[in-house]
C-alpha cells in the first residue's frame, strides 16, 4: 500500500512540471502527509488534453456513497482489480489524475520492529503517482473532490520492503492515462523500473502523522537500520 508521502514541490513547480493550469493554495512543503490531508492533484481540464492543478481529500468517497466515511477506507486501489470494483470501475473509466509525489515512504517488517524507508525517483524533484479521483456530494449539498492512489505488485528493489507500490506515471504517459481510453490507460499499471529509483531506512518519527518536516527523510546511520536497501 502506500499510506504516506512527502510533497516539497510548489505550486508554480507543480504546473511547469506537469504543464497545468490552476492553483493549490494554501501550500507550504509537506514531509508526511497522510489520509485524509487535502492534497494537490493534477487531472484532466477538458476534452482538449488540458491538465489542471487542484486540491483534493485524499480517501476516495464514491459518487453513490451514502457516508464520507467510508473515504477512510479507500485511500488505495489495488491496480489488478480497480476496474471491476464498484468503488473504483467509474473513476477508472472516466476520472483519472496524478498526484505529485516528492517522495514515498513504506514500513519493513524486521525484527526489531518496522522500519520505515524513504523511496522516489532517482536524481528528480518530483513525479507522479497515478489516482482516480471522485466528486461527492455531501448530504447538505456541498461537493467534495476525494482521490486515492493506485498500487501495483513491487519492483524487485523494494520487495524486499513490501510487496506493493505505487503505480508511478512517467511524464511521457501522462496524456495517456489521464486522456486516453482506459483499455489502454491498463497498460501503464505495472511496477515502475527498480533502477531509476532508490530507497534508504528513516527515522521511526514518521510514523506518528503529528510530525513534519524534512529531518524525517534524513538517511539514517547503516547500523541503525540492517540490512540496508539503499541504492
């Protein structure tokens, strides 16, 4: 799964990065966002290929929910199965987005305990995790944008770690999985390639959602956390 993430980049990086219009404010640089956080998303603007920045609540809330808790519980989508689940198979088929993504953290069962790694994309400042997004309207009336991230079975760097992550969209696709039909947005679900990235052990702060800043994807000593996986 992927349950935590750290987004630095800002706004105007966002829109040059994914060549968006549109806003996220307020911002500031995030080191441990979670569930449940406002976050910004990229999706399509229009039939024209336009793509806008926005904010959304990360827990996807269905259109046909009756409750907004159950966004709680929907903060994934297994990439094997979306299409057929009626929590997802519309979203797949008509409201796909990417979230910008400075880095991912993942929790490594060992015997000490689980230790969390700090994983991204080699030598880059930010990439894209591929969502499905939703507009629900709230009994009062008011709509609410809500996204949840699309996982994959790991790559062999970070199976080690856990056996999913993050279905990661590169730039070169992202007309296409955020414009194209979804039989062929399909074929982008698959592990992104273990050689471009990286992971490295952090500290067990992370884990509490309280904690901010960027101390939290600080690499920590090789002895504090065998064996390694950094690359």
């Amino acid at each position: 799964m992927c349950g935590r993430f750290a987004q630095t980049l800002a706004p105007e990086a966002m829109r040059r990065l994914f060549k968006a219009t549109g806003d996220y404010a307020p911002w500031q640089p995030r080191y441990n966002v979670a569930p449940q956080s406002d976050i910004p998303v990229i999706r399509a603007a229009g039939r024209e290929g336009g793509r806008q920045l926005t904010s959304m609540r990360w827990g996807l809330i269905p259109h046909w929910a009756k409750d907004a808790a159950i966004g709680a519980n929907l903060i994934n989508a297994r990439a094997e199965t979306l299409a057929e689940k009626p929590s997802f198979r519309d979203s797949f088929a008509e409201r796909r987005c990417l979230v910008p993504v400075s880095a991912y953290y993942e929790w490594r069962k060992m015997a000490s305990g689980k230790q969390p790694y700090a994983i991204r994309l080699k030598d880059e400042p930010g990439f894209a995790i591929a969502g499905l997004w939703s507009a629900w309207r709230a009994p009062e009336g008011e709509i609410q944008l809500t996204v949840c991230l699309i996982t994959t079975a790991a790559n062999p760097l970070l199976a080690p770690i856990h056996d999913r992550m993050p279905v990661i969209v590169s730039p070169v696709h992202y007309d296409l999985w955020l414009h194209g039909p979804k039989e062929a947005a399909q074929h982008l679900l698959v592990p992104f390639p273990a050689e471009r990235m990286e992971a490295w052990p952090v500290s067990r702060s992370v884990g509490n959602p309280r904690n901010e800043g960027e101390g939290l994807l600080a690499r920590l000593p090789p002895r504090r956390a065998q064996p390694s996986l950094i690359s």
